[in-house]
C-alpha cells in the first residue's frame, strides 16, 4: 500500500524504487525521500535545508539503527499484511504515520529508508501556516510516544525500538530542542557583558561544524550546494521559530489541552521536475 499526501508529486520512477524493498520477507514499511519543492522564498530554502539535513539525513541513521520512528505521510509504503497486523492506521494521534510506523516496529516488522524513491512536496509558504502544522507534528509525536512508551520494557524489535528509537526520538526531537535556547540566551549574554571576540567565534565555530553536516547531508541527497548560503540567516530566524513551536506543543502536553488538526492552504504550485533536469541540477 503506497501512500503520499494530496500536496505531493511522485518521480515517474518513484514507486518502482519505493517497492523493491519488499522483495525482503520481513520489511513492513519503506520511507521514501521527501523533498520541498517550492524552495524558491526564502521560507521555502529554509524547509529545504531542514528536509535534507534534519529529516532525510536522520532517516539514514535511523535505517543503520533498525529504528526509524517515522515513515512520511508525504512518501511511503507499507505491505499490507504489517499494517492489518499492527492494528491497521489509528486516529489516536494527530500524527498516525510515527503512529503506524511505531506499532510496526512493536509487531516485529523492519522498517527501511528508499532514497531513490523521490516524492516532491509543497511546503507551508507563510510562517503562519509553518507554525500550526509543526505544532501538529511535534504534539502528534509526542502522543505517538506517550501512546508506545510500553515498548521500553518489551523484547524483541520492540524492545529495541523502545531502548533505542525512542530515547534518539525523545533527545533530539523534544529535550534538545527545548532547551537549545539557553545556549542562545548564554552566548548572547557572553557576547554582551564577559568576552565578545571568543564568544563570537564559539558562534562560528558551531555554525562551521553545521554548515560541514549540511554539506556532507546536501552531497548525499545530490543537492546544490547553493541553498547552504540561506544556512547563517536559519539558524538565526528559522530555528528559534522552531524552538517556541516546541515549547508550545510542550505546554499544550504537559497541561493536557487538545489540538485538532491543522489544515493548511496548498496552491498545487510543486510538480515534480524532468529527471534530466533534475541529475544535470545536481552535478
């Protein structure tokens, strides 16, 4: 069963490389490589960046670790049996694809990254629209976590994604996040009353070991290294935009309130691009 958002454009060859990992009895689920493709605003090369280098980038290391927590709603695929063991797809959360790829890993499914199967998306093109649909998805993950935590104490591929995928899932996606702005407020505050020069080039520093990271994530996606150019001004814009979403869906959490789904407004602008043109972009 091949899935893909209304907002999204396949590759003509996109199912053909979405599907072959199933030739392999005991793969349940493939995600595939969601890419934005209204990067032309400045909103948009933000997205593109996160996409390559926070998303596309993480699900590589989360196919090395058997533990990938999310196939994408915008690509992906999923044999049909898994699903139906799984407990079919549930309207717990408001983000039913880590839903369905959790309950995969807890049935003792493997769950695999296509890199090849290229799906091209239409990102939220106001930060308005941005804002309410990373507030569903970080408070939708949360939920799937909260609903899954059992798997912690389980055996077996469940187990390990309890003791592995969610512990990386927890770190990188909530508490570092969250707490990521005192870094901010302790260099600001270094910059202005203890050492300007040395806290300037901490700054720097970790802005050159991102920007190495970006680069290392953009060669393997085949991507033009152009767009890194936007990386300075997202880390210093898009990023603490980022930070009060999560701290947002935390409160919303932590306090018990409920989101409804966030529906966004799309303009069918993304199609997906010729593949000569495409390989040509990326050398």
């Amino acid at each position: 069963v091949v899935m893909m958002d209304g907002d999204t454009v396949f590759e003509p060859d996109t199912v053909h490389h979405l599907v072959q990992p199933f030739a392999d009895p005991a793969i349940g689920a493939v995600a595939g490589n969601a890419k934005v493709g209204n990067r032309s605003t400045v909103i948009g090369a933000w997205q593109h960046i996160e996409y390559v280098m926070g998303f596309n980038l993480d699900r590589r290391m989360y196919d090395l670790l058997r533990c990938m927590p999310t196939i994408p709603g915008a690509i992906g695929a999923f044999r049909r049996e898994a699903v139906l063991e799984a407990g079919g797809m549930s309207e717990d959360t408001l983000a039913e694809d880590t839903d369905i790829t959790i309950a995969l890993h807890r049935s003792g499914w493997r769950v695999v990254y296509a890199e090849h199967a290229r799906a091209w998306t239409e990102a939220p093109a106001s930060l308005g629209q941005l804002w309410r649909q990373r507030y569903r998805w970080s408070y939708g993950t949360m939920q799937a976590l909260w609903k899954h935590r059992g798997s912690v104490t389980d055996r077996g591929p469940s187990g390990r994604f309890g003791r592995v995928g969610m512990p990386l899932v927890v770190l990188f996606q909530i508490v570092t996040p969250v707490f990521a702005p005192l870094i901010d407020v302790f260099t600001l505050y270094a910059m202005l009353f203890v050492d300007f020069r040395a806290s300037l080039l901490a700054w720097l520093a970790v802005l050159g070991v991102q920007l190495f990271c970006a680069a290392y994530a953009f060669r393997l996606d085949r991507e033009k290294y152009r767009y890194l150019l936007m990386l300075p001004l997202q880390q210093l814009a898009y990023r603490q935009l980022m930070y009060l979403v999560l701290i947002h869906s935390c409160v919303t959490a932590a306090t018990g309130g409920r989101l409804r789904w966030q529906k966004l407004k799309r303009t069918g602008e993304v199609g997906a691009p010729d593949p000569a043109a495409a390989r040509s972009e990326a050398r």
